[in-house]
C-alpha cells in the first residue's frame, strides 16, 4: 500500500473514533466513507501493479 494513503487512512481513522468518542455517528461514518474509499483505491493501484507485472 502507498504510505501516502496509509498516513491519510490513519488520520481518517483517529478522526473517525474521537466522532464516536463525542457520540457523533453520523460523523463517523462520513469518515469511514472515507476511509473505505481510499483503501478501494489503493486496492485497486496494487491490483493494476499485479496485472501490469504479469504482461
């Protein structure tokens, strides 16, 4: 995984749990929106890294 992105999915996830901390869900989960989004994004540089080794 990029460390650009794992910095940002960190951060996103301290963020996430001080909104659940403050009893904020709705809040928390835009955050794991985010968070999702990113890992489906560096799921998918990863994958397209594997393919492209194959060829």
């Amino acid at each position: 995984m990029d460390t650009e992105l794992e910095k940002k999915i960190e951060q996103l996830e301290q963020q996430r749990d001080n909104a659940m901390r403050i009893r904020c869900p709705l809040v928390a989960k835009k955050y794991q929106r985010m968070i999702d989004k990113l890992a489906k994004e560096s799921r998918n540089k990863s994958m397209d890294k594997a393919e492209h080794a194959k060829q």
